[in-house]
C-alpha cells in the first residue's frame, strides 16, 4: 500500500506539473505484443536443468501521458492491462502427492503502471528506463498433453532421479503487488506514431518454491521472477 500512495502522489505532481508546461505534453493508446521469460533463480547445485521455462507469447494494452521539456529529457506514465506468463517444464508433485509429468502453461493477468523517464538522443530516437509496478487480477495453470522430458527439446529441465518439486506453480493469493526494472529504446515514425522495444526485469519474486528429495525433506528453495521482451506501437492521440 505504500507503493501505491507514493506513486498516486507522484502522479499527481507530474499532473500538475504538466498543466503549467502544457506545450509539451502528449496521450494516447499503446498496443503491443509480449514474450514473457520466466525465471527460476537460486537453484540447488546438484539439480540439472537447461530451463525450468519456456516462454510464451502476451500482449499489453495502455493509454498513456507523457511530458518533452525543452531540453533532452521527459518523464511518461503508462497505465494499462498486461499478459504475461509462461510454459513449465519440470516435474513437480501436487498437493495430493501425485506427480505431475506434464508441461503447464501459466498466465498472469495484471493492471500496470511503468513509471518512466525519458532521454530523448535526437529528434527521432529516445530511451527510457524506470519502473514497472504491477497489481495481478488473476491468473492460471492449464497441464498440456506433452510431457516435460523430452531429450530433443532444449527447453527441458533434467532433474536428478528422486528430486521433485512441491506444488507452487501459481502466486500466493497475497502476493499480488510486484515490481519490475524497465528499459526502452523507441523511434519516432511521424507525429501520431512510435515504435518501440523494451526488456522488462522482474525485481519481486512472483513464485516461492522448496526442493525435495524422496524422503520428502527439503534441500533447497528457488524463487520465480517473470522477465518479458516487449515490442510497442505507440499512438498519439493530441
């Protein structure tokens, strides 16, 4: 909650702000398309993997606001709806004790907030970079008919005879807020419209998990963190 009165707050600065400069202030709608990269970081040494996920396709819909000041700088909010997620591919035990041999594909749906600043490198091409805050509505994990081992795919995750994982394949109902790093490099097309490429960094775990072996005793705990690879189009509507 105190993320969201900081950012509520700043908002309402650069709103006032931008009312006194308004020469150079722009809104519109951006659309684009996602490829979310979800990782597993802080793996146990002795498990064997290539990836724990494939990547799956998302899209994002925005409006935003942005303000140009007369020098090389701006700042943007970009309020909006976004799907991200992705495909597991280890075996892991349910919470009836049963394992789980199957790929699972997971998406996250999320209201978004990039907060971001603006450096703008010519008339044509500028960079952002900043924060990505998000509130999860809802998500879900569908189980597919291809199994996760698969000796000719490279996205598989090799584990150790004995070894599973427990069932945390979906966020905590109370872990709905997190964070992410932003970076961008955009090019102005004409005056309605931008195109853009951003890589999103996740900064708040979204899964926690525990490593067991065959007894049933942890040897180990991971978390999951959802990176994405977006690409914009963005529309001026002033």
């Amino acid at each position: 909650m105190n993320h969201i009165r900081n950012f509520a707050l700043f908002a309402l600065i650069f709103l006032s702000f931008t009312t006194i400069e308004a020469q150079g202030l722009s809104y519109g709608v951006i659309i684009g398309t996602d490829v979310s990269l979800m990782k597993m970081r802080n793996v146990p040494k002795d498990i064997e993997y290539t990836s724990m996920y494939a990547p799956i396709l998302g899209f994002n819909v925005n409006g935003f606001i942005s303000y140009k000041s007369k020098s090389f700088w701006g700042i943007s909010l970009e309020p909006g709806f976004i799907r991200k997620g992705g495909v597991q591919l280890f075996d892991y035990m349910n919470s009836h004790n049963m394992a789980i041999h199957y790929k699972v594909r997971n998406e996250f749906n999320s209201l978004e907030l990039p907060v971001l600043f603006d450096i703008y490198l010519n008339e044509k091409l500028y960079m952002s970079a900043g924060f990505e805050f998000e509130y999860r509505l809802s998500e879900k994990a569908i189980m597919t008919d291809q199994v996760t081992w698969n000796d000719q795919s490279f996205f598989v995750a090799k584990v150790l005879e004995n070894h599973v994982l427990a069932d945390d394949i979906l966020p905590d109902d109370n872990n709905r807020l997190s964070y992410s790093g932003l970076v961008g490099l955009h090019y102005n097309i004409n005056r309605k419209f931008d195109l853009g490429l951003r890589y999103g960094i996740g900064l708040k775990e979204l899964i926690h998990v525990s490593w067991l072996d065959h007894y049933g005793d942890s040897f180990g705990e991971s978390n999951v963190f959802n990176n994405y690879l977006q690409l914009i189009l963005k529309i001026r509507l002033n």
